[in-house]
C-alpha cells in the first residue's frame, strides 16, 4: 500500500497521542480524516479510534475504551507492518495489549488498570 507524504498535522496528532494528550489528538486527526481520501481516511480513522479509546480509558469509562480500541484495532490491521512511516504493527501490538488487560479486568477493574499503565500507554513510533 502507498502511502501519500502525511501533512504536517498528521505529526502533531502523533506528539499529541504520545503525550497522552488524547482528545487534542482526536481533534488534529478528525479534521485531517474529515479531507481524506482512501487509504489515507481508514488509516486516519483507525488511529483516532485508538486515540478516543485511551480517552475513555483514561475516564475511567471501560465500555467506550474497549469499544474504540476494538474499532481502531480492526482498521489499521491492513496497514501493517508500517504506513506513513509509522510502525502499525508495533501500534497495533500495544492496543491489542491494553484491550486483551481490559476485557479481562472487566469494568469493575477499570481504575487499576489506568493505574498499572502509569506511564506505559500505547505510544505511535515512527519505522527506524
């Protein structure tokens, strides 16, 4: 798949998901997705439905995290294992991760989740 160069929004949104800054993130790439064109518009989707995931996480509201991670997960796996020089498969890895812990926890669990991720929330990298 072929990618086309990402704009420069694209990596704010990217500095802003890696500073957990979930909803700025949400708000940069919705508006790069609402102009997409595919395959660039799934891809952008795929990264802002994790990023709403973390969101709800983060509020401790265990339904929507696990609904958008699933959503996000599920559109960026045809764009493995990197697209706009983003490691996907690496992304991928770490929500699939966070949603296997959450499904487990279960909604009662949903605090010590967040707690046990600390500092160690799904990060977007860049192929080396």
């Amino acid at each position: 798949m072929t990618a086309a160069v990402p704009p420069g929004e694209f990596f704010q949104s990217v500095e802003q998901f890696n500073q957990q800054e979930f909803y700025a993130c949400h708000d940069t790439l919705e508006a790069l997705w609402l102009e997409a064109l595919e395959p660039e518009k799934r891809f952008y989707q795929g990264i802002l439905q994790i990023a709403v995931g973390c969101y709800h996480l983060g509020n401790l509201n265990w339904q929507g995290a696990v609904i958008l991670l699933g959503e996000g997960i599920g559109r960026l796996r045809d764009y493995q294992p990197d697209y706009q020089g983003i490691n996907v498969t690496e992304l991928l890895t770490q929500s699939v991760q966070l949603l296997q812990l959450l499904q487990e926890r279960g909604p009662e669990k949903v605090a010590d989740v967040v707690q046990q991720l600390g500092v160690h929330w799904p990060k977007i990298r860049f192929r080396e």
